[in-house]
C-alpha cells in the first residue's frame, strides 16, 4: 500500500495494511475513507462514499446507525469509551473522550 503524503497532516507511521496519520485512519482499500478527528468529542466527519454508518460498542452492540448524507455523525450520546464504526468499506476504531 502506498501512503499519500499530505504536509498539513504528515504521516508518522505506515504497514502493510494502514497508513496512520496525526488523528486519522486510512482505510486500506480501493475506496479509500478518512474518519477525523479520532478522538471525538461530540462529531465525527467520514469522508466516503459510504451509504451506511453503524457504531458498536466493544460488547458488539449497536449504538448508532445512519445513512451517510457526507455531514459530520453526531455522536454526543455516547459515553466515553473504544468504538467501532462500520461503513459500507471496512471498521474503525474510534475513541469518543
């Protein structure tokens, strides 16, 4: 995979499957997805084409579901703690502060 380079962002570490950047994950796939920021505090900005968006706790229960209309995902309601959002292209995990 190779990484983009991006001076406003920079990349501080690669493998094989992700580039991980200051705040952001790269999914590694065709359609590539940029989740920021990471940590959240209350919204989370997905750009993709993705149509769906779903959260999981870490007990792998569903939290928040949405289709994706490109406008950052209020996420206020959760409480603290390791998520994962699913999209149409693949998992991230998120941390909500």
């Amino acid at each position: 995979m190779n990484c983009f380079q991006n001076p406003e962002l920079g990349i501080y570490s690669s493998d094989a499957n992700e580039c991980t950047l200051t705040d952001i994950e790269v999914a590694a796939d065709v359609n590539q997805e940029l989740v920021f920021p990471n940590p959240i505090t209350d919204k989370l900005t997905l750009l993709s084409d993705s149509k769906t968006v779903e959260v999981y706790n870490l007990q792998g229960l569903l939290e928040h579901s949405q289709v994706h209309n490109g406008i950052p995902i209020d996420l206020y309601n959760l409480v603290p703690g390791i998520y994962f959002l699913k999209t149409d292209y693949g998992v991230h995990k998120i941390i909500k502060q």
